[in-house]
C-alpha cells in the first residue's frame, strides 16, 4: 500500500472516537434488564426491536454529530437558540427528568454488579458508582477529550467481553433468531418491554450529547476538510453501533437460548444466579465485570450529557460536583427505599423511550434546515427516514400510554 494512502487511513482512524462515547449509552444496565427480560420471559419475540432500533440509533447519532461538526454547535444550543424563555425553562425540565431518570438505570446497575461481585449493600454500592464516574468526569476536565474517550471506549470492550461471553457456551437457534425478526406482539406487557427495549437502545442524551463530543474533538470546519470529517463520522458512527448493536442483540439471544423459563430470571441477580447455574461461576464473574463497567462509564456519559444540556438550554455553567448529584440523589434514593432494582431498570427505560421525541423530533428539523446547515442539509431520502422513525417512536409511546392508562399493563 502506498505510504501516502497509508498515512491518510492512519489519520482517519485517528479520527474515530467520538460515536463510541455516545455507544456506551446504548450498552448501559437498562439495557441489560430490558433485554433479559425480554429474552428470558418471550424467547426470541422481540429481536426485530433490538434490530429496528439499531438501525434508527445509527441515522440518529449521524445527524446529531453532523449538526456538531456542521454548525460547531451542540444540539442544546440550536434549541436553546431557537425556543423562548419560558419554552426554554420548560424544555430543560424535561430533559433533567430524562437525565435523573438515565441516572437511575446506570447508578443501579453499578450497585447490582458490586453487591453481585463483593457483597456490598445497594445503597452503598450506589454511592460508589457516583463517586467513580465523579473521578471519570474529572479525568475529562482536567486530561480532556481524547483521554476521557480512552477511558469510555475501554470500558465499552469490558462491556462487549462481559456481556457476549456466555453465548460461546450455549446454543442459540439460528431458526428462531431469523423468526424474531418479524415484528409482532403477544400481549400488552410485550409492548411495555419494547418501548423499555426501545428506551434503552436509541437514548436521548446520547442525542443531546454526540452532536458536543463531534464539535469539541473536531471544532468547526467547512469545505473539504468538512466532508471529510463528515465521511469519517458515518464510519465512526456505524462501527461504534454495531458494536452497541451486537451487545444488545447478544444479551436478548443469551437470555433466550440459556434462560428461557427459568424462575427468578426477570431480574439482573436471579438472571446472573441462573447464568452461573447454567454456564458456569466464571461466565457469571465475567458478566457481573460487564454490569459494573457498564454503569460506570454510561453514568459518566450521562452526567457529561445533562451538563451539556444544561449549559446550550439555559446557558448556565454549575460546579461538576453539584450538576453530579442532581442526578446521583434520585437514583440513591431508589435504592435507598427499597424499591426492587430491576422494576425500577425497566421503567425508566421507559420514561427514556418517552423522552425521544423531544430530542429526535428538534434534531430532524434543525438538520432538514438549509439555513441552519447550508450545504449539508439532510437530503429527500434522510428526512424522510427520520421523519419515519420519529413516527414509529411515538406510536410506540401512544400504545405504551394507552395500555399504562387502561391497566393493561
């Protein structure tokens, strides 16, 4: 290979980074209860979700870096930007209740993996995970980007290793996996289990987020040295996902194949007890390393988001230290009443799939808009494909809604 074309592929990968941080989102501990319930309770029924919802997490993260790196500004700024005060303030509620509720997923899921790992009691294994995503966050601050990138997309290899080991020791029927791919539902709790499935894989504040990360690794660009970036974050984007993808896709089938009708599996600690009876006390170790890096690095992201939405919506700076417990409070306090962990994994997967519209509906206009993206504007075919995702999002919420308000689940 020529050393110049050599070079200039070094360069690219030197590139990549910034769609793996907003991955982790994608792999964290609400996905891991949503996805073992799923696979656990109905086999392989929802492996289409999974699929669907990967495919729309790619289109989604691409348009939110491309509205970084386009208008070198964050996703929160072009709405803060474009709403009025009191719309504003309002906005900003909801996405605070998004992050709480992001929090809640990855501060327990932390907590589970020390007590599954070490014994320690949730609530303190609680408090632990925020104080290690604090010193993550703080590596950001103080070491920048690229170090903190490190760090995350480390982590995110002890999550794929965690979570897909155990498919090396159980059989996985090709058959069934194909016939998961036809979208159906039995029942309304399969609808809540989508819409928990869909919460956790296409993720709100990894759409607040990814649009910063691409602007503060790359800065603000034109011409050819921005199409460049722009083709090099559709790799970034698409490999990181697949990754995200595969995990997720890995636990649902895990859980299908080994732990199909197993009692006590549809929560994360009968689901590890039956991985250890079923595969082996290593594999059960290994998952359990997965869990705990899971809630770690996606808490860290989490937190980094909220700042960020934080900072574009009402143009406020706060100490790291007091925008780290806004979040960390509510989710101890989960932990700290006693509610059963798993439950409260799954439902605020659930209030996450209910705040996508509010970031995926903004982030489709504002890329569909020549004046705020010139050039790059999103062509026909895009607009139109996000325009459908965002529909089938919210006709998911309506039904989760429906069936919520009738009882039914």
């Amino acid at each position: 290979m020529p050393r110049r074309r050599r070079g200039g592929r070094l360069r690219a990968v030197a590139l990549l980074g910034p769609a793996f941080v907003a991955a982790v989102a994608y792999v964290d501990p609400g996905n891991v209860a949503a996805n073992l319930t799923a696979g656990a309770k109905y086999g392989y029924l929802l492996v289409w979700v999974l699929v669907l919802a990967n495919v729309m997490a790619v289109l989604v993260q691409y348009l939110s870096a491309k509205a970084g790196l386009v208008t070198g500004k964050s996703l929160p700024q072009l709405m803060g930007a474009r709403l009025r005060t009191n719309n504003r303030r309002a906005f900003w509620l909801q996405a605070e209740g998004m992050a709480i509720a992001t929090d809640v997923a990855e501060v327990i899921g932390g907590a589970i993996a020390l007590h599954l790992l070490f014994g320690i009691p949730l609530f303190v294994g609680g408090l632990i995970t925020g104080a290690i995503s604090m010193v993550i966050l703080l590596i950001q601050n103080h070491r920048g980007q690229r170090a903190f990138e490190f760090v995350v997309i480390s982590m995110l290899a002890i999550i794929t290793v965690g979570f897909l080991s155990g498919l090396a020791f159980t059989d996985v029927s090709v058959t069934d996996t194909v016939g998961g791919l036809v979208p159906r539902f039995e029942g309304a709790e399969t609808v809540l289990l989508a819409a928990s499935m869909l919460g956790a894989t296409v993720m709100p504040h990894a759409i607040y987020l990814h649009s910063a990360l691409a602007r503060d690794r790359h800065g603000h660009t034109s011409g050819r040295a921005l199409d460049r970036l722009l083709r090099v974050t559709r790799w970034d984007v698409v490999g990181a996902l697949i990754v995200a993808g595969s995990v997720n896709i890995g636990m649902l089938l895990l859980a299908a194949s080994a732990l199909r009708d197993v009692p006590g599996t549809d929560s994360i600690e009968g689901a590890h007890a039956a991985i250890e009876n079923a595969l082996g006390p290593a594999i059960g170790v290994v998952f359990a390393i997965g869990l705990l890096a899971s809630g770690l690095a996606s808490t860290a992201v989490g937190s980094a988001a909220g700042a960020e939405i934080m900072r574009g919506l009402l143009s406020m700076r706060i100490p790291l230290v007091v925008r780290r417990l806004v979040t960390l409070i509510p989710a101890v306090a989960v932990l700290a009443i006693g509610i059963d962990p798993t439950t409260a994994l799954v439902l605020s997967q659930v209030v996450l799939s209910l705040c996508i519209p509010f970031a995926l509906i903004p982030l489709v206009r504002i890329t569909s808009d020549p004046a705020v993206m010139g050039v790059h504007v999103n062509r026909r075919p895009v607009t139109v494909a996000a325009w459908v995702a965002a529909a089938l999002i919210v006709a998911l919420n309506v039904a989760l809604l429906y069936l919520t308000a009738t009882g039914e689940v």
